[in-house]
C-alpha cells in the first residue's frame, strides 16, 4: 500500500511517499521515509493524532508534530488585546 508522509514548517513542507506492506503501521512508514525526526512532538494520519503503532491504510496521510511555539489561547487574548488598545 502507499502512504505519503508529510512534515511541514512555517512557508514549506517535504512529503514522500512510500510504499508499505499491507498492516503497516506509523512507525513503518517514518522509518520507509528515512526523515530525521528531531524535535517531532507526535503524529497524525490526516490530522487526527495517532500512536507509532496505529495500523495505516491505502492513501493515508501520516504528519509529524511539532511542539506548538505559543499557546493558541495566549495568542488570541494578545491580538484581542490589540484591536481593544487601538
């Protein structure tokens, strides 16, 4: 089966596809991807954070995680803060 595995950073991203026995799991495919996964906080297939050994299917879109750089709900009340000042 082929999967694509994805790793993104801000303004770019690299994916490759890789083909994979039927029952592969996550860990399979990073390893088939040879990607060096420093600094990865975690994985999803399609958006929804699975384990290493959560079992793929034909066409999945495994992503690696990173750590998220500031709290989403820090950021908000920041840019709320703002528009109030301005």
């Amino acid at each position: 089966m082929r999967v694509e595995v994805v790793r993104a950073w801000p303004r770019r991203h690299e994916a490759v596809s890789v083909e994979l026995p039927e029952g592969g799991c996550v860990a399979d495919a990073l390893a088939a991807a040879g990607f060096d996964l420093g600094g990865i906080s975690g994985y999803a297939v399609f958006g929804e954070r699975v384990p290493p050994d959560a079992v793929l299917h034909e066409g999945d879109r495994v992503e690696l995680l990173r750590p998220l750089l500031a709290d989403p709900k820090d950021a908000r009340r920041r840019r709320a803060q703002q528009i109030k000042k301005t």
